[in-house]
C-alpha cells in the first residue's frame, strides 16, 4: 500500500509540474500578438508600452531571487501554489481592466508568480525526482515549450473568437487556475527546503565560480532567445514577409525545441561531461545568423529551424541547475542565483538588438552582435559543462 501512495503521489506532483511548466510563459508573451490592440484600448503610452515589455525580465530577477527564501519559510509547495494563484489572478485581472495602470500592475503580479515559480521548478525535480533529474526535466521543458508556442499560436485566434483582446489574454488564466488544482493537495504535506545542517543563501551562491559561471552562461543564452523572440518577427517583415507569415516563423522556431525538448535534458543527463551536447546545439545559433545575413527570405524556413535547435540551449541550462548541486537546498539557491542575476543580464540583448536596428535601419549590425555574443556564451558553456557541485565551492562557514 506504501508503494501505491508513492507511486499515486508521484504521479499527482508529475501532473501538478507538468500543469505549471504550461503556465510559465503565456503571462510573458501573450500580450505581444495583441500589444497594438492593448495599446489602443487603454491608451497607453510608448513609456508605459516599453514598461511592459520590460516586466518579464525585471520580475525574473526581482521575484526569482526571494523564491528561496520564501520556500524555506513558508514551505516549497506552499510557495508553488501561492506563486500559480498570483499567476491566475494577475491574468484575469488585467483582461478585465480598463486602467493602463492597473494593467501594468496586474501584469507584474501574473509576472511575478510565473517567476517565483520557474526558479523553484527545479528544486521540485530535486526533491521528488533525485535519481530522474534528466527526465523529468525534460518533461516539464517540453510542456514549457508548449504553453510558450501555443500563447503565440492561440492568443489571436481566441481573441478574434471572443471579439476582444480580452478573451485572448483571460483564457490563460483558466488555464493557470487549472494548474493550482494539483498543488491544493500538496499543500497539505508540505516540506521544507532547509533539509541540510546549515542554510545554502544567495549570497553564497555569489561567493562561488560556479554560481557566478552559470548566471553568466544563462545570462548569455537568455540575451540571445528574448533578441529572437522580439526581434526576428519584424525582420523578417522587413525581409518580405507579410506580419502573420512572419509570426508563423517565429512560432515555427519555438516549436522547433517542443520535441528537442523532450530529449536534449534527459541526453546531457545520462553524461558525466555534456560539453560535446551543449556545444553541437549553441552552434546552430551562429549557422542561423549568418544564414539570415545571407538569405533571409528565400531560406528562412531553414534558418529559422536552425536558430531554433539554438534555442534549446534553455533547457541544457535548466537541467545543468540540477545536475551542479546535491541537495534539493542547493537547487533552490543556484537555481535563484542563476536566473536572477542572469535574467538583468539578458535585458541587453533586446535592447542591444533594437538600438542597433534603430540607428544602422538594417540587420546586418544586430545579426554581427548576436554571432560576437556567441564567443563568450560557447566559452562560458564549456566551462559550466564540466562536473561539478556548488556545494563544493560553498564559504566554509
């Protein structure tokens, strides 16, 4: 009977991850297909609009960064839970609001949770999952890699179903409120993080090489997925494309990674050293440049299936998270570490990129910043790809 509540626990939390992963992404990109829609209802303002593009970064770093410390309080589930109810309550919120303010607000709380809750996934792997770290990582970046591409996909199509962009952003809160059902009773044999003699903290996670090597390596990759998934829709408009091709090609990209996804962790995680993986993926980001340099209309199918196996380089990261720590603790606090600080570094890639297709009115000077930007991330990747342990580089106390 023991085995059978195991198993039947197992699975509830399995679902509960898998419902969560789906929600991790539409509070952040759902409103871009309807932005000019957005825009015009609630009279926002070019501030307010480059604001809101902003929050997903700014809540990464802000909120992933208390996620520990809050688990280690309150109880990681618990956390879980209340970070999925902000996520459901800022999304509905903000599809009925009539105030660019409060949408604003309502858009950093849904933010906010999705944050606190994509820093503590994989100290939950870590926890429940100690000798499957691989799989199920890969599961649940496979479900993330699914709510990414379907709010990119479905938001307009619900919207015009619905007659207002408002059905096209609420839907995703019932999809959020979907995924808080499993957690509910989870809640109810909650354990805490703190399961070591002593507190793994922040900051001494910033204390080590390690710490520092992987905010930087995911830094780096997230400068270059939030550069694509910004930008390459309007290049590729200006290469010819009319707006809805042009947004079928950014989702064909981000669907590229929904079977990677499945298969990338779960390979690196069968590897003592998972450089030779990491390295064969970040390479198809610089093919895909300097194919866009070169034919950026008549190829761009290609291309964009190239940058998109590139872009798997996200959940290599998320798996490495796992694999550099030993205790759940540990998880937790790289996990923070890591997303935080790299999260304010990926702000520049975005903004890198727009500034200088602002002031050159061309591609080739923001496709030349990506492929330079690749040197140090395939350095960096190299490094963090080499077994290791943060709990082995910790201050002694």
């Amino acid at each position: 009977m023991g085995k059978v509540t195991a198993r039947r626990t197992s699975l509830v939390i399995l679902t509960g991850l898998v419902l969560l992963s789906l929600n991790l992404r539409p509070a952040a990109v759902s409103v871009g297909p309807v932005l000019a829609e957005v825009r015009a209802a609630l009279g926002m303002s070019p501030v307010a609009a480059g604001l809101l593009t902003s929050l997903p970064v700014l809540a990464f770093a802000v909120f992933g960064a208390l996620a520990p410390a809050a688990a280690q309080r309150l109880g990681v589930h618990r956390v879980t839970l209340l970070a999925l109810i902000a996520v459901v309550l800022g999304l509905a919120g903000r599809a009925v609001t009539g105030s660019e303010t409060l949408f604003l607000v309502l858009s950093m709380l849904a933010l906010g949770g999705m944050a606190m809750a994509n820093v503590l996934l994989p100290s939950l792997v870590k926890l429940h999952f100690p000798d499957a770290v691989g799989r199920v990582t890969s599961i649940y970046t496979t479900a993330l890699s699914v709510g990414l591409t379907s709010s990119l996909l479905l938001t307009v199509p619900v919207a015009h179903l619905g007659g207002s962009w408002r059905w096209g952003l609420g839907i995703w809160a019932v999809l959020a409120l979907l995924a808080a059902l499993p957690w509910i009773g989870l809640v109810a044999h909650d354990r805490n993080l703190d399961q070591g003699p002593r507190t793994i903290r922040f900051i001494d996670v910033a204390r080590t090489r390690l710490g520092w090597a992987m905010a930087l390596f995911f830094g780096l990759q997230s400068m270059q997925a939030y550069a694509v998934f910004g930008w390459f829709a309007q290049l590729w408009r200006d290469n010819g494309y009319s707006a809805g091709q042009a947004g079928a090609l950014v989702a064909l990209l981000a669907g590229v990674s929904i079977p990677l996804s499945l298969w990338a962790p779960s390979a690196v995680a069968r590897r003592t050293d998972q450089a030779r993986i990491l390295l064969a993926v970040m390479l198809c980001y610089p093919i895909g440049y300097v194919g866009l340099l070169i034919a950026p209309h008549d190829l761009a199918i290609v291309w964009a299936l190239f940058v998109g196996v590139g872009a798997v380089t996200f959940p290599i990261v998320l798996v490495l998270i796992g694999l550099r720590t030993r205790t759940p603790q540990g998880t937790a606090a790289l996990s923070s570490f890591t997303q935080s600080a790299g999260y304010l570094l990926a702000v520049l890639g975005p903004f890198g990129v727009g500034t200088l297709y602002d002031a050159t009115g061309g591609w080739t000077a923001p496709l030349v910043l990506l492929l330079v930007l690749m040197v140090p991330q395939v350095a960096v990747g190299m490094y963090v790809a080499r077994p290791a342990a943060i709990e082995d580089q910790l201050p002694h106390p």
